[in-house]
C-alpha cells in the first residue's frame, strides 16, 4: 500500500512510501536535501520497517528536534500504529 506523510519541522514537505509485507519500499521525499533524501530512500529500501525506525528515530537536523529521516520514521510508526 502507497502512503503520503507530510512532515514537521523540517525542509522536505512530503514523504511518500509502500509498506509491502513490512518492508519499506520505493521511498520519495518531496523538497529537502534531494541527493541525501535519495540516498536515504534508496538505503532502507526493503529494510523492514520496525528496523527503519530503530535506525532513524530520534535523528536530529541541527538545532532542530527532528529531520527528514526522523520524519521518516515517524510516518512509519502512524503506519504501525494504523493512523497511515
């Protein structure tokens, strides 16, 4: 299933994603960073998701409480927790 996350707090404006049998898959991130945020997509591509979030949760851009990968995992946590 496809999913749209807008995200908080940070330069990228909308994360796009597919959870298939728990696995990340085929992530977009729309403003940011392009190159990292391509980067990030294409390192947790087929990751599960719980392990996702392990990773990226808690990561902090800067001064700022959150980032895009934080972001990241925050969208698959509402998908986790079926607020998605």
């Amino acid at each position: 299933m496809r999913y749209r996350y807008m995200t908080q707090g940070t330069c990228s404006r909308v994360i796009e994603f597919e959870v298939e049998e728990g696995k990340v898959k085929d992530v977009a991130f729309t403003g940011g960073c392009h190159g990292n945020l391509q980067g990030v997509g294409r390192l947790v591509e087929g990751m599960k998701a719980e392990d996702v979030i392990a990773r990226l949760e808690g990561i902090r851009c800067g001064a700022k409480p959150t980032s895009c990968p934080d972001q990241l995992a925050q969208a698959l946590k509402a998908v986790a927790d079926g607020q998605g």
